[in-house]
C-alpha cells in the first residue's frame, strides 16, 4: 500500500478527536471529509498516492543529508546549534484557498503598521479608549524614548510575519503577530531549495509559486526604504551573533540579499550618523535590517546591560538619519492583549472590518476578561503578554489564579485550536500531527504583499518539533510567481563592499582551524599507518618509531584522558579519542568545533559548498564512533581528511579580498607552527639509524612530502635531507621557508599593512634567521641530541607566536569590548556621589 492511500485509511473518521475540551475534530490537510483527496492535492494525485514507504524513506534521507550539507541548523534557547528537520510531506493550498487568506494578510499587516504609527505619534486609540492604555503601556515592547509625534515614521512596519492556524472547520485565524524581528524567511526558502531537489516530479508538476520574487521585492524594500534619495543606500542586517536562536536565517537573509551582516561592535554612531567600522575609517549606514530586539539594541537608552547594540542608535533613530527595519517599538504589536481589541481597532482605523480573525483571546486587565478566564481555566491556554505561549502551561490552578489576581493585566487567557493535521512521515509510516502556518508580508512598493507561501511547523505541546515547506499553487500556468511580474528598480550604482575586522578574525582562525585539523589529520593515518604494521610485525623496530609518532600526536593534540581501562583497549582507543573528543583541547573534533564556530560567524560570505565540506566531515566523525574495526578507523580518518582539503578549493574559487587573504594568514602561520612542532617531536634526538628511518618516513607523509623525497634523494631517508625539504625548501608548499613567504605576502596584501607594521617586521626577521641557518649547523649531534635544532625550533615556535599575537592586534582588535554601562567607574563615582 503507499503512504497516502494508507493514511487515508488510517483515518478512521475524516476528522480526528483533537482531545481538546470544547473541539471535537481537527481539520485534515489532505484528506477530506469523504475520505478522498483535498481539491489542492488532486492535480498531484497520480504522483503523490504513488509513493511508497520506501520512497519517503529515501527522500527522507536525503533530505536529512541535504540539510547537513547546507549546514542548516536550529539553537534552542539553553542547548547547542541542532540540526533542522524537516518533513517530506508539503503542506499544499490551492488557489482559490490562498486567495482569501493573502487579502486578509495584506490587511493585516496594513492594520498593524497603523496602529504602530498611531502608538508612537497621535495615540489616538489609546485617546479614544479603542485601545486600553494599561494593555498597551505595560507592555514591554512599548519603547517611550521613541514615542513623538514630530519623530513618528509613516511605515514603520516594512516585514511582518503572521502565525496561523485552522479550526475544526478549517477557517484560519492567527495565532500570534511578529513584527519586532520575524524569522523563518531563510528557512522557508531553504525548505523549498531541499524539497524541489529532493522530490523534482512532484514539485515540477505542482505548478507552485516560486519564491525568489519576493527575495527580489525585499531587497527593493529595503533599499528604497533609505531616508532621502540616495543613489547606493548601504543596508546592513543586524544580527546578535552565530549563538543567536536563528542565527541560520540572519546569515542566509544576508547572503541572499547581497548585504553584510554585522554585530553591534561593527557600528557606532557618530555626530548623529550610523557608521560601520572599515579598515581604520568609518562607512555610513542607511537602514537596518533589525534581528536584535528593540530592547537591546542600543545600550545608552535602552538596556543598559547590552552588549548587542549600537550605543547612540535610537538618537539616530530620532534625527532621521538611519531607518531601522522593523521600526524600533514594533514588539509591541507581539502583544497578545491586543488581539480583543483588533476587530475595533480595524473599524478606526482602516474604516473597514476585520478580515482575518484572530483566536479568541480574554484580556484579564478587564474585569470581564479576567471573570471569563478565571471561569474556563479549564478549557484556556493562560500566558502572560509578554512571554512564550508555554511558559504557563504546566502551572496548577491553584498556582495560577493568585497570579491572575496580583496582576491581572500582564496576562491573557486563549481558546485552545485543535490545528489542522497533516501527514508528518515518522518511523516509517505517516501520522497526522498537528501544524502551524507562518505567512510573510512586505511592504513593497504603496502596498503589502505577503509572500506565497510560509513556513509551516509540526507542533507538539506547543513547540515546533519539524517544518514543512508550503506549496501554493498557481490559479493558471502561466501567472506570474508571487504575482510579481517586475519588481521596482533598486540601483544600477555598483555596491562597495566592506569587511569589518570581526568578519578578519573569523577568517583568521577559519585558516588555522582548517589547517590544524589537516596536519592533525595526517600525522594519524601516519601513525595509523605504522601501527598496522608493528601489528602485522610486532617484533620489528616498529614499537620505538610507533611510540615516536604517537609522542608527536600527544604534542599536538594534547595527553590523551583515557584512563587505564580504556588505555588497555589499544592504540585504536587512542585514535577514537584524537579523532572524535571534543573535549580534548588539541584533538581533530575540537578543531572542528573551532572551526564551525568560525564558519557560523561568516556564513554570509561563504558558498554553500563550505557546509558541504563539512558535512562529509560529520558523517566520516559519526562513523569512527560507531566501528571498531581499526582500518575503518584509519577510512573514516581519511574522509575526514577529503572534507578538510575540501575547504581548500572552495577557498581557491573565493574573491581575493581581505576575508580571503586572512585566512592565507592564519592557514600558513598554522602550518608553519605546525611543522615545527612535529619537527621537535620526532627529529630532535638521536634513536638509532632503524628507528630514525621510520620515524623520518612517518614525518615526510605526515608533511604530505613524501614522494618529492623519494624523487629527489633516491630512497635515502636523512635528517639533512628531511629537514632541508621541510624548513629551507622554499618550493615546498609543506616547508617552513614557503609557509613564511606565504605569510609575508598575505598581510602585506591586507588595509593595515604599511610594510612596516610589527606582523610584517616580525616575519621579516624570520625568514632572514631561517636564510641564515645552516642545515649542517641543525643536523650536528651534541651527545644524543641535536641541540642546535632544538633551539632553532623553539626560537621560531616563539617567534611565531609573536606574529599570531602581533596579527591579532593589528588586524582583529576593534577597540576594547563593549561593558555595561553600570560597570563604568564614570557611573561608580556618581553612585557614590552624596
């Protein structure tokens, strides 16, 4: 049987019990109430009743391994970065569907961005007592430093989202308004980008609206929604940084939009003006494209507390001279005690009734609302109006109601939807599970325009646990996708594009990562390498040349923290824990880590290709924990290794900017220390000629030179002929001499360089030094030692050092870090002023 047909019959009523109290059915997705196909999944009947569990199956593994490439990922509040899910199964609405809920859309929005104008200038509503002031004033959302009639902005609201969700009858109603940073645009078009690769004939048959349009009307917005008439407006989206919840979609908007992501440390206000920080100068910025919230975002009159935002932002704001997207203040429209008084509000304001319902929704700051809510307490979801929708739900009556009492406006009871259902594909089977539809409106051009389509959420108790991408079909083939048929000229001026030194440093530290995973790398499928062999020949000189190298892996990645259990469990033990523990500073997975980390804060100027790469690293580091089969081991060690030199090329194909000459920077000054941190661990002492030979074969492939030795010295493995390849060498991309050159020529080709600065003297006088020394003088033998080349290497391994500190304050320090404002000892001495 396929996936549709059996859900169909699972089905045993074309509705289901919802469980609620008061809702006796849920509204079904794809079936209707005579058990066949809804209207909007007829035209795809002949694909879609055709799939087959192992089809879903498929698709659903390989939307889990396309997710993974494109690094998608989702942080929950308190948790670490996880994976974002989503569900083979569309959510699909046809035309003559959609068409009632875009106009009702695009009045809402209109409706919102009014009463936000009325708010912050006239106040009429709360005048007039449209609007209660006690729902409206206590609301933390609601920003007086920015309440002025002389200062208001006509179209404060230029991006809306909208949560939705059908009742029993199918009806939509809102859930929830997003105005004070909506999210989900960038994963709702990566959904689509996953779905239509994934299922391509069922996607081509649709007939869909594609999504792209409105990325191009947004663009437009945001650009035209500059103060004055500037020819390039610079448009900038804030973000709070890669831990941000949603820090996936800030990066993905960026990107797709062409404009720079920035943190607050990149801006500052100067004279009244928005200036991002540019190479020692400063660059004017014209709008904001706003992912921190209001209360945050400027730490001088808002939250004093934040080091999120632009001190000075909201005089900015005042003046005219930025345009913030949304407007701040705009969070107040999240305000649930709101939704009562909307269907009034409409009438005032537009002289029209409302068209899209909300849920029905009790303000208790009313003596009527809170008698309703106290009298169905039962049957109500309570939530307070400034809080998530389920930080309530677990609480006791006999805990709620004195809290309701105390402060009776700061809460809001809501009828419970039972949600519509949709096949969700679990365990090999499809379930109907509960779902949530958020819909996106612009400002684009005199008028709102939501988007066709959204993103949809499989719910449980509440919370998201899966999205869906939306489908929306086209009334004919050949209209117009998102009923854009041309979107209106933004610039024909070339953009400047700039790098702000935050953007250096994560580049930075992407080379040293990178190539500190590399090396790591290499020097264990050498040791690998040699331990299979004392294996196969265990009475070999292999045990002191295996000790060696694993000498030189500790040195690297640090004494290994197995206890003396786990150290009985062999060598491969070791390897695991090299390979796949986070927590051992110096092992493969902490740089990893380092590396993601780096990654996540330049997402916005990288190709997908860089997720890609490591996505084949985190399937190669999934199976080295699953094996314990030693050459799967040495296997998955080398994947991992593939996806490293992965980055590689796709660094090669980037603009030669400065982002790509810093990672040159950190990526050679990683190897260089790299080199002779391996060099001191394995060539320093005398072992005798057996054991140097295969310590000094390890080393050469470890340093990928092997097969440049074999070629130029005929087999004979020599400390001079070793180290004259990996230090003096300058045509050897492995050797110290070229990692320096390299290093040299890189920071010469950054803003702040002048040729004289300390990064560019301090390598200067390393390659003189390297120039200098003698390879004879680095091989002489002092007892059983080589102490001329143990101070060499210590003296560059310092030296080195020196230069990553130099480079970091020259290239990477924007200033001191951003401090509280009572932390300030100005602040201190006024406190303690009598």
């Amino acid at each position: 049987m396929t996936v549709l047909r059996e859900y169909a019959a699972g089905l045993t009523q074309p509705t289901l019990d919802s469980g609620t109290a008061g809702a006796t059915a849920r509204y079904d997705e794809v079936v209707g109430p005579d058990g066949g196909l809804r209207a909007s999944w007829k035209g795809l009947a002949e694909l879609a009743v055709s799939i087959t569990p192992d089809d879903l199956r498929r698709v659903g593994d390989e939307i889990a391994r396309a997710l993974e490439d494109d690094g998608v990922t989702y942080t929950r509040p308190g948790e670490r970065a996880g994976p974002w899910r989503l569900d083979p199964v569309p959510v699909v609405i046809d035309a003559a569907q959609w068409a009632p809920l875009e106009i009702g859309l695009a009045q809402r929005a209109e409706l919102l961005n009014a009463v936000l104008a009325d708010l912050y200038g006239e106040q009429r509503l709360l005048a007039d007592g449209v609007l209660p002031a006690a729902a409206v004033l206590g609301h933390p959302g609601f920003l007086r430093v920015v309440a002025r009639p002389s200062a208001v902005d006509p179209r404060p609201l230029v991006l809306a989202a909208t949560d939705l969700g059908r009742d029993e009858r199918g009806e939509w109603r809102v859930l929830a308004d997003r105005a004070q940073a909506p999210s989900g645009l960038g994963y709702a078009m990566e959904n689509r980008r996953v779905i239509s690769r994934v299922q391509p004939e069922l996607y081509r048959e649709a007939g869909l609206h594609r999504m792209e349009p409105f990325f191009s009307a947004l663009r437009s917005a945001l650009l035209q929604s500059a103060p004055g008439d500037l020819a390039d407006p610079r448009v900038v989206v804030l973000s709070p940084g890669s831990q941000s919840e949603t820090s996936y979609d800030q990066a993905f908007i960026a990107s797709a939009l062409g404009f720079p992501l920035v943190q607050g440390s990149d801006l500052v206000v100067r004279d009244g003006w928005v200036q991002m920080r540019v190479f020692g100068r400063l660059e004017r910025v014209d709008v904001i494209l706003r992912r921190v919230d209001a209360a945050w975002s400027d730490p001088l009159e808002l939250r004093g507390d934040s080091r999120l935002g632009v001190a000075g932002l909201v005089e900015a704001v005042r003046r005219g001279r930025v345009r913030v997207v949304n407007g701040l203040g705009a969070g107040v429209l999240e305000n649930p005690a709101l939704l009562p008084y909307l269907p009034a509000v409409c009438e005032a304001l537009l002289g029209e009734p409302l068209r899209l319902p909300s849920v029905s929704t009790w303000w208790c700051g009313e003596p009527d609302g809170l008698e309703h809510v106290l009298d169905h307490l039962d049957t109500l979801q309570v939530r307070r109006i400034d809080g998530p929708a389920v930080d309530l739900s677990g609480l006791r009556r006999q805990h709620l109601v004195p809290m309701l009492l105390a402060e009776p406006h700061r809460f809001v009871g809501q009828q419970r939807l039972p949600l519509s259902q949709s096949p969700t594909w679990e365990s090999g089977t499809a379930v109907p599970r509960p779902l949530t539809l958020r819909a996106f409106t612009l400002r684009y051009g005199s008028a709102y325009r939501p988007l066709v389509g959204g993103l949809a959420s499989i719910v449980e108790d509440g919370v998201s646990i899966a999205s869906k991408d939306v489908w929306v079909l086209k009334a004919e083939p050949d209209a117009p996708d998102q009923g854009l048929s041309d979107v209106l000229p933004m610039t024909n001026t070339r953009a400047t594009t700039a790098t702000v030194p935050r953007i250096l440093e994560d580049m930075f530290w992407f080379g040293r990562y990178a190539e500190r995973a590399e090396d790591l790398l290499r020097l264990v499928l050498a040791a690998h390498a040699l331990a299979e062999d004392f294996r196969n020949r265990p009475r070999s000189t292999g045990a002191a040349g295996l000790d060696v190298v694993m000498g030189a892996l500790s040195r690297l990645a640090g004494p290994s923290p197995l206890d003396g259990a786990d150290a009985a469990a062999g060598l491969d033990a070791e390897f695991r824990s090299i390979l796949v523990d986070p927590a051992r500073t110096g092992s493969a997975a902490h740089a990893f880590d380092g590396l993601r980390g780096a990654l996540n804060g330049v997402r916005d100027q990288l190709s997908l290709d860089v997720w890609r790469s490591l996505g084949a690293i985190d399937r190669a580091t999934a199976t080295v924990g699953i094996t314990a089969r030693s050459h799967l081991v040495a296997e998955s060690a080398g994947r991992m290794l593939t996806g490293v030199l992965s980055l590689q090329g796709v660094t090669a194909s980037m603009i030669r900017d400065p982002g790509w000459h810093m990672i040159a920077v950190g990526r050679y000054l990683e190897r260089a220390l790299q080199v002779c941190h391996l060099l001191a661990a394995t060539t320093t002492l005398r072992r005798g000629m057996d054991v140097d030979r295969e310590v000094l074969n390890a080393v050469l492939v470890a340093a990928e030179s092997a097969v440049t030795h074999r070629r130029r010295y005929r087999g004979s493995v020599r400390p001079g002929g070793v180290l004259e390849l990996l230090v003096a060498d300058a045509s050897n991309p492995r050797s110290l001499a070229f990692s320096l050159e390299q290093v040299a020529e890189h920071l010469a080709a950054l803003p702040a360089s002048t040729g004289s600065s300390r990064p560019e003297r301090l390598v200067a006088d390393l390659r003189a030094e390297l120039g200098e020394t003698e390879i004879a003088t680095l091989v002489a033998i002092g007892g059983e030692t080589r102490p001329n080349l143990e101070e060499f290497l210590a003296q560059q391994l310092g030296q080195l050092q020196r230069v990553s500190d130099a480079v970091a304050e020259l290239h990477l320090t924007t200033g001191p870090a951003p401090r509280p404002l009572a932390d300030l000892a100005l602040v201190d001495s006024l406190e303690a002023t009598p």
